[in-house]
C-alpha cells in the first residue's frame, strides 16, 4: 500500500484536483440546496394539496414500477438462464441493447403506438382513449427498466451451484418445489438488490413523466415546474429535499444488500462446475419463450414506431410516407452535436477521475481518502433533478457563465459512480506487488496507474466509458436547468417536440440519435479491441 509521505508532485496535484472537484461540483451545489428554501417554502409543500399529492403519486409510482420491473427482468432472466427457451441468444442481447437507447425513447414510443392518436389503439383497435398519466407512466417505466433488472438478476441466477438443484431433484423435489424452495430463496440478495437499484431509478426518472404522465404529477418534474414555471426556486429545493431523503436510504440500504449478496454467492460457488441445470417441463417452456416473445415484441416495437414516426406524414392521422421529418433532423445539428460532444467530454473526464479516485482509495493512504470515497458514490443517491437544480442554484450564488462547462461537469457528477464502483473492483483484485515493483524501477504513481493498472483494467475503463456517453447522449434530468439557447441539447428538444406535438420531428431525431449512438459504440468497441491487444502485447 502506497503511502501519503512517498508522493511525487504529480500525484499530489493528481490528488489536490480530485478533492476540489468533489468539493465544487459536488458538496458546493448541494450546499446551495440545502440553504436556498425558507420556512414558507417548507410550510407550503407540507400543506398544499398540489404538492401532496405530487408526494403521494411519487411513492405509488415508485413502488408501482419497481415491483413490476423487477418481477418481469427475473421472470426474463429465469427464462434466458435457466428456461431452455429457443433464439436464447437473441432474447439474452435485447435488454442489454436496449439499455444503450436514451432514456427518454420508451416515453415517446410509447405514446405513438398507445397513445390518443396511437398506431395500436387507434389505427388498430379504432379506440379513441388516452393512456396519459398513472398506467402509461407505470408502462413505460416498466419497460424502461426492466433491463436492469434482468442484469442484476441474470448474474444471481449464474451465481447459483446447480448441483443444489440437481440434489433436490435426487431426492425427489418436484420442478416447481425445487424452484420455490431452492432457485428462488438464493435469488433473493439479487433481487432485493435489483429492487433498491430501480427503486432510485424511478425517483430519478424525468423524461417518461414528462412525456406520458400529463396530469400525474411527480416529484422529479414538479422540481422543473416550480423553477422554470413558477421562478420558485425554494419550493423547488424543497421537493428536491423531499426526493432525496428515500434515494439516500434506499441507497444506503443497497449498498448493504450488495455487499451482502457478493458474499453470499461467493460462498455459494459459482457455474464452473459441469453439471447443468434441468430442463422445465414443455408447458413452462413454451410459456417462458411466450413470455419472452412478448417483452420482446414490446421492445422491438418501440424501435419501430420512431421509424414508422419518422415517416409518416402525420402520425395516427396522415399515414402517407414522407421524408420531410428526416430531412428537418439537419435543423438540429447544432443539438445533435452538442450532444454528442458534451457526452463525450464527459466520458473521458469521468472514466479518468473515477481510475484517479478509486486509485487514491483503494491503492494509497492520502488525506481525505474516505471523503474521497463517499463523494465518488453519493450521485448515485441523488436523484438528477436534485443535481440538476443543484449546479443551477450554485452557478446563480456564483455568478458564472460557463453553461457547457456546467453541463459537462453535471454530467461527469452524475454518471461516475457507475464508473467509480466497476474500478475500484477491479483494483482491487489486482495485487499490489504490482505497484512495489513498478516502483522499485523508478515509475511514479501516475506512472504505474497508467502503464500497469490502466491496461489490466482496460475492459472496466471501455465500459466506464461507454456508460457514461450513453447515458450522457439521452439524459434530461440533469442538465435540464442548465441548457439555455445557446447550448441546445437534442434530448432536451425531442422532449420539447414532443411536448409542442410535433411529433414526426422528435420520431425522427430521436431515431437518429439513437442509430449514431449504436454507430459509434460499434466503432468504439473494435478501436477498444485493437488497443487492448496492443497494451498487452507490449507487456
């Protein structure tokens, strides 16, 4: 372990830029939160039913979509694992190609296929109904999320020996009484873990609820309502209070589930052994391939409708093709762009602080080294409206006019602890005789991050990476307060496309956001390959 006192003045900087930036960018703003209402702010969101009732929905919603999204990625990830269904290579890749789309995408999906105007309840079924508040919202929240559900629960299902089935069925278990009394008690860290993990990717939500919860007020919008509609930033801070009390606990209480569950499944062993598990019964196979054709389905169409959108004339209305939306998509380059190069700014600071920081904690004894660690993961707990009404409130104290360095900085806070938690994992499997010897050949700390840690953590660093790009690309929340005129984004103009009812223009730019997002990670993956073989191939 390398200590504080044998630094170079290049670490120390390394160090010295990590501490500030925590502290500016991160305690600094939720500093101007915390100080920013007054007691009539408090007082009017303890006693007007507006606000209540945005609480109320907010709980419902959250416990609402969790339970099902989590229901329906174990059911998904039972089937992929353990089902025996046919085209599993298929069914295994779509959640995780979905989860790279922007966010917002399953919002307007959405409401093109079911919406008033819908090419399923109104071109189909000739329906003239509007799925706008509490079941679109759950729907869509669903189907949003879900996909991270099956991850989680995807690795707790691979965790599990087989053989512990394989015992049960020895001693004459029935399928169903192995999976009652076997599969799914081991399923359960994963899955309480699954449902805090969504839980705050609920609270957090804001592009769904702004594009298909109308009425249905929650918390997360009516924090942008407030500021932008109403110019009231107190109330404003003070339902961003209110959100982040449960983020903070549920937080809290997932990082315990984590830690937990990791023990667990070590002690449980892992799928190295030959055997393999049963395979269920023909009538649940054939129900878990229906099962899975049908999410699938869902996720497929929504894909479909941003390209039927971008088409037609007019959607739910005027179905005769056009080109003329596509052709209105070289309107918004100056958001396309922005976004695109924001997002990737935002990758590269956030993967090298989130290597620096986790290099600090896990691998030396500096001053600040727990401050350091709480700092990198308390984003995760903070729900992006928060952060993002957080930086608006510290740029206004401030007084600074720097709204695309704002922008990216609000990225790099929100998504690096995603970055932060897959490298600190992986330093911390790697020894540290490593570093001594480096070391003891002269190499400087950076040095040794750089030409030994980096290239034996080169997958963490790609996904880091591509995490935070694509996450960046389609967020909403967090930069919300601080896009202005000059700065476009293009999530933040298919929200307001969306919202104006142009919606063959949103269809389109989304459409094309997210084919460039796929493009890029594609190309991103072969130039990562390449480099990865080179690093190794020098050492």
């Amino acid at each position: 372990m390398l200590t504080w006192t044998d630094g170079s003045k290049s670490f120390v900087l390394a160090w010295f830029a990590v501490v500030v930036f925590f502290a500016l960018c991160i305690v600094f703003p939720l500093v101007c939160v915390a100080v920013t209402p007054q007691l009539a702010d408090v007082a009017s969101v303890l006693t007007t039913e507006r606000f209540f009732s945005a609480i109320k929905n907010t709980a419902l919603i959250c416990v609402c979509s969790t339970v099902l999204s989590v229901a329906v990625g174990y059911s998904y990830a039972y089937a992929v694992e353990r089902g025996h269904i046919p085209c599993r290579r298929f069914f295994s890749l779509l959640p995780v190609a979905h989860l790279v789309t922007p966010p917002f995408v399953g919002g307007l999906s959405f409401i093109l296929l079911v919406g008033r105007n819908g090419f399923i309840t109104h071109t189909l079924l000739g329906l003239d109904v509007s799925l706008y508040g509490f079941w679109g919202l759950l729907l869509s929240q669903v189907l949003c999320f879900f996909p991270l559900a099956y991850l989680i629960c995807l690795q707790t299902l691979r965790g599990i020996n087989p053989t512990l089935e394989q015992a049960s069925r020895g001693m004459g278990a029935s399928r169903a009484k192995i999976f009652l009394t076997v599969t799914f008690p081991l399923s359960l860290p994963g899955i309480a873990s699954a449902l805090l993990f969504i839980a705050v990717s609920v609270l957090s939500d804001f592009g769904n609820p702004m594009v298909v919860a109308g009425r249905f007020r929650v918390l997360a919008v009516e924090i942008y309502t407030q500021l932008t509609g109403w110019l009231n930033a107190g109330t404003s801070a003070v339902l961003g209070l209110v959100l982040v009390l449960p983020s903070i606990v549920l937080f809290t209480l997932q990082a315990r589930v984590f830690a937990k569950n990791s023990a667990r499944i070590a002690t449980i062993g892992g799928k190295s052994q030959s055997f393999a598990s049963g395979k269920p019964c023909m009538a649940a196979r054939v129900a878990l391939t229906v099962f899975c054709a049908v999410v699938a389905l869902c996720l497929l169409s929504q894909l479909a409708a941003l390209v039927a959108g971008s088409v037609q004339r007019l959607w739910g209305v005027d179905t005769q093709l056009t080109l003329s939306h596509l052709k209105n998509v070289a309107l918004y380059t100056p958001e396309l762009l922005n976004s695109f190069v924001f997002a990737c700014i935002a990758a590269v600071a956030s993967t090298l602080l989130a290597s620096v920081s986790a290099y600090l904690v896990q691998r030396t004894e500096v001053p600040g080294k727990r401050f350091i660690d709480v700092a990198s993961q308390l984003p995760a707990a903070i729900p992006g409206s928060l952060f993002g009404l957080a930086f608006s409130l510290a740029v206004s104290r401030t007084g600074i006019r720097a709204p695309r360095v704002c922008i990216v900085c609000a990225m790099i806070v929100g998504f690096m602890p995603f970055s932060y938690r897959i490298l600190s994992s992986s330093y911390a499997q790697l020894k540290t005789t490593l570093d001594d010897g480096a070391r003891s050949l002269g190499a400087s700390r950076l040095r040794v991050l750089v030409t030994v840690l980096a290239p034996l953590t080169s997958g963490g660093l790609f996904y880091s990476f591509i995490y935070t790009f694509v996450r960046g690309v389609g967020t909403v929340s967090a930069v919300i307060f601080l896009v202005s005129f000059h700065t476009p984004l293009a999530s933040v103009r298919i929200l307001n496309l969306a919202g104006e009812g142009f919606w063959g223009d949103a269809a389109a730019l989304a459409l094309i956001l997210t084919l460039v997002v796929f493009i890029i990670l594609g190309v991103g993956k072969v130039v990562a390959d390449r480099v990865k073989a080179r690093l190794w191939s020098m050492h």
